[in-house]
C-alpha cells in the first residue's frame, strides 16, 4: 500500500487564468462551433505553452496571480487562440477523457484503518463510532496497541522502545 499523502497545498495560477480566457474566446465563435470544441482540452493544450506559476500560501497566490494577470495576459491569450485553433481543426476526434478517482486516498485511508482495526465492516458511516468504541476499550485497558508490521505478543499490545520505559 502506498503512502498517504496530504493534500495538496499549492495550485498553478495558470489554471484559472487560462479556464476564464477560454470562456471569453469561446463566446466570440458562432454557437455551433463552440458547441464541438473540448473546453477542457483546449485549457489542456494551452496550459502544455505556458509556465507554470505555482502558489502554496494566499500571499503566494496573489503575487503569482498578479504577475500572471499583468505580464503573462498576451502569452495565455495567444495560448488559448492557438489551442482553440488546434482542437477545432479536427472536430471528428473523440478521445477517452483521463481518469482520476478523487477518492483514491480516502479509500486507502478506509482500507488501512480497517487493518489497523482489524474491523472489516468499518465504512465512512460508522468510522467516528468505530474509533470511540476502540479508545474507550483502550482507554479501560481491554485493548493495546503495537506498531504495525511488528510481530504478535499479547494479543494487540503495541511494543516500541519510544514509547515504554
């Protein structure tokens, strides 16, 4: 099982800056032809031209943000321009669109809780309810706890030289 990861806690400024840019190109063409263009292609395509400005702080953001608005604003609209031309040069192309499952993490989380536990019934619904019930038990002694990956000694005793005397 892989590591779970934390959020994340930085955004490229480019993405918004070139999504409202493509809005407002796409409401100058006829209906028809915007109606066959893949908005999320053409900011894909546009983005792939243009550096990435990353922020991990709101100060961040709006420093990255206005420099983006007014030094890189010709850069992303000739970006876009030349993005929608590429796209809508062949509008019979379908493509499968990428697939990402948001709730990969979570799902993992669960899963690893579920080990941890040893509680296969363990879901979203009753994780909060689940994990009071296992620190009452802990808390009155019926349960220990060991590191994971350790071997078993008594029952579910957690043996780390951290944290004994």
């Amino acid at each position: 099982m892989r590591a779970v990861q934390p959020a994340h806690t930085y955004r490229n400024v480019m993405e918004p800056l070139v999504a409202e840019e493509v809005e407002t190109q796409l409401k100058h063409l006829p209906p028809k032809i915007a109606g066959y263009i893949n908005k999320t292609e053409v900011i894909a395509y546009a983005l792939n031209r243009l550096p990435p400005l990353y922020a991990t702080s709101e100060k961040g953001w709006q420093q990255q943000f206005t420099r983006a608005s007014k030094t890189m604003r010709t850069q992303i609209v000739a970006a876009v321009r030349q993005a929608i031309a590429a796209i809508q040069r062949d509008p019979l192309r379908t493509t499968a669109p990428l697939k990402f499952d948001e709730n990969r993490d979570a799902k993992e989380a669960l899963q690893g809780l579920r080990e941890l536990l040893k509680a296969e019934d363990l879901s979203w619904s009753n994780l909060v309810d689940t994990v009071e019930h296992m620190l009452i038990r802990t808390a009155r002694g019926e349960i220990s706890w060991r590191k994971r990956g350790s071997s078993l000694t008594e029952g579910r005793a957690w043996r780390d030289s951290r944290y004994t005397l």
